[in-house]
C-alpha cells in the first residue's frame, strides 16, 4: 500500500530532481533513497525469501483456496 506525502524543498533541488530523475519518477527516486535507513531490511528479506519458496507458496495458495470454499458452502 502507497501513502501520499507532501513535503517542501528548495526550488533548484527540486529542478534538479526534475531535470535528472524525471517527472513522474522523483518519488521512486526518494523512496529508494530512504528506504534502507527506515525500513528493517531482515524482515525485508525475510518475505522475499518466503516468496521465492515455489513449494510454500503454492501450499499457502492450495490452503487459501481450501478456506475460501469453507466459507462458500457455509
């Protein structure tokens, strides 16, 4: 999930930004910038990993369609 978040900087930051980074790609840019200073990066990789495991994913997969159809026939 996105949040929108408003914050002010100077004039020539922010045309630099625009000039080098592009107009639809500075939050990216930001997001990629602070993310590894806020964002707790062995939980980051712990979820990554779980989301390679191909046999996991399809036993959440196979047991998520299984509750589905409980509360379908209920």
């Amino acid at each position: 999930m996105q949040k929108k978040l408003t914050i002010t900087i100077d004039e020539q930051v922010y045309q630099g930004l625009y000039r080098v980074v592009g107009p639809r790609r500075i939050s990216q840019f930001i997001e990629s910038l602070v993310r590894p200073h806020v964002v707790d990066q062995s939980m980051e990789d712990a979820y990554l990993a779980m989301a390679q495991d191909r046999e996991r994913e399809s036993e959440a997969l196979e047991w998520s369609e299984a509750v589905v159809g409980d509360i379908n026939h209920a």
